[in-house]
C-alpha cells in the first residue's frame, strides 16, 4: 500500500505568496494564478494528471473558477482530492477537515453514535 501512496504528487494553486510559499515548503509542484484564466488551465493540466494525488488552492482560486466543470470538480472530486485553504489574510474555517473527511469517505466520523 505504502507503495502505491508514494505515487502520489500534492500540488497546490494559488496567490505568487501562497504559491512561493508552498514551494519553499518542499511543494515544489506549486502553481501562481492571477486570473480566471491561469487558474482554469493550471486546475484542468493538474486533474488531467495521474500523478497528483492532492491539489491544495486558495479560497482566492476558487472564486476565480467559473467553468462548471472545473467547480463541480472542486465540490466533488475524491482522487485527486482538492482541498481549498484560506487566502493569507483571511480567517481559517474551523471545520475544513472535519468537511473533506466526510466528503472523502461519506461519514463524519467525528460524531459518536
């Protein structure tokens, strides 16, 4: 299993800060995106891929998207999984991991029956 987890990429696209940033992290698979343009197409190559396991954007990203398909993909894709963090300067959601472990796996496992 070990195996076939270490042939998975994270990638992440953003801001020029997040995304330098990223790649000062050790992510070096880190993609700047100003516009609508630049995020669709780094966004479509990435999902195009199959390496990527993880594709991390910023809430910024996100907004930027406007293509349905690439939105839809957003909300709902499980591998690659998109996780979206919070711009810089903006507050972090308090239940963001809590929302991707149900997205991924269909249950919250936080709650005890």
């Amino acid at each position: 299993m070990e195996e076939r987890l270490n042939r998975y990429k994270i990638a992440m696209v953003g801001n020029r800060l997040m995304s330098l940033g990223f790649r000062l992290g050790g992510i070096p698979e880190s993609y700047e995106a100003a516009d609508e343009k630049a995020a669709e197409s780094s966004l479509k190559s990435l999902l195009d891929r199959d390496d990527v396991g993880i594709i991390i954007i910023t809430s910024g990203i996100k907004k930027l998207v406007k293509e349905r398909r690439l939105q839809e993909a957003i909300s709902g894709s499980i591998l690659p999984l998109i996780v979206e963090i919070p711009e810089e300067d903006q507050e972090q959601e308090e239940d963001t991991l809590r929302s991707l472990i149900m997205r991924a796996i269909g249950i919250d496992i936080t709650k005890s029956n």
